[in-house]
C-alpha cells in the first residue's frame, strides 16, 4: 500500500485556520518581557484571562522540565494546564508543550506547542506568540480571547514593575 505525504492546498488553508498567531509591542526592555514568562513570582501575577486568579503548582526553568498551572475563573470554574519547556533561549525564545488537564492532570484537550518570541526594537519587547495546531477554529479561536486578554494583564504587570 503507498501513502502520500504531501499537503493539498486546501489541507494548509484548513491547518493555518487552527493556528493562532498573536504579536504585541510592549513598552518594557526585552529582558524584562522574558521574565514575566519565565519567573513564576512574576507569572502568576498575569497568568490567565481577566478576571482570573491562577497559582503556579510546578515551574519550569530549562528545556525538559514539566509545568502545571492551576487558574480559578470568576465564576469558580477550576482549570488546569501543563506541559514541558521544549527550548528556553533567553531572552529571545520560549517553545513549550500546552495542554488542558483535569485535576489529576489527565489531558482533557489535544496537546498544542506554543512557540514565543522576544525581540528588542528600540527598547521595547516585539512579543510574537504561535501556538499550533489546534483541534478546532472554534478552539483556536477560544484561545485568542484568552491570551489577549492575559497578554493585557501582562502589560499592566510590567507597567507596575518597571
């Protein structure tokens, strides 16, 4: 039996729809931009959509180390995410593993790669995000909401911490 390995054009234009890519400029050194990502004291202050509260139950400081995130809705919904640096280039790359999980940390949802990109541009931080690729458009863009609304509370916490 023979397979194919190539992609269709309509195969890419389906797939590109489950790709999220967010891009933001934020007025804080790039250095510091990476802590906020990388630092769990720093994390947890925006980590999740607003309104949320969120703890860090296991942090991740080098390729191959495993996180876990627990975060609290405003609504009193718990949720749970984890997964494992894959490359941690400071202060120019981050590209972990994502997934949503229950309390015993059983993955609910299929596993994305988030891939995150600090670059200097005159003193500010150009942080471009890519996570791919999701089970669903409707997922994907789930997950927009979410990370502009936790990339607004980044930017309030770096604005306090500058």
């Amino acid at each position: 039996m023979e397979t194919s390995s190539h992609t269709t054009a309509g195969d890419a234009a389906e797939t590109s729809d489950r790709v999220l890519i967010i891009e933001r400029i934020f007025d804080a050194p790039r250095e510091l931009v990476f802590k906020a990502w990388t630092d769990p004291e720093r994390q947890v202050q925006w980590l999740g959509p607003q309104g949320f509260t969120g703890k860090i139950l296991k942090a991740a400081q080098k390729p191959g180390d495993p996180y876990r995130y627990y975060m609290r809705d405003p609504q009193g919904g718990d949720h749970w995410q984890q997964g494992v640096i894959q490359e941690m280039v400071a202060p120019a790359l981050l590209k972990f593993t994502y997934e949503w999980a229950n309390e015993r940390g059983e993955a609910t949802r299929p596993q994305t790669v988030v891939t995150v990109t600090f670059e200097d541009v005159g003193g500010k931080t150009r942080l471009t995000l890519r996570q791919e690729v999701f089970e669903s458009v409707t997922a994907c863009e789930d997950h927009r909401g979410g990370w502009n609304s936790s990339l607004d509370r980044m930017a309030d916490h770096l604005e306090s911490a500058r």
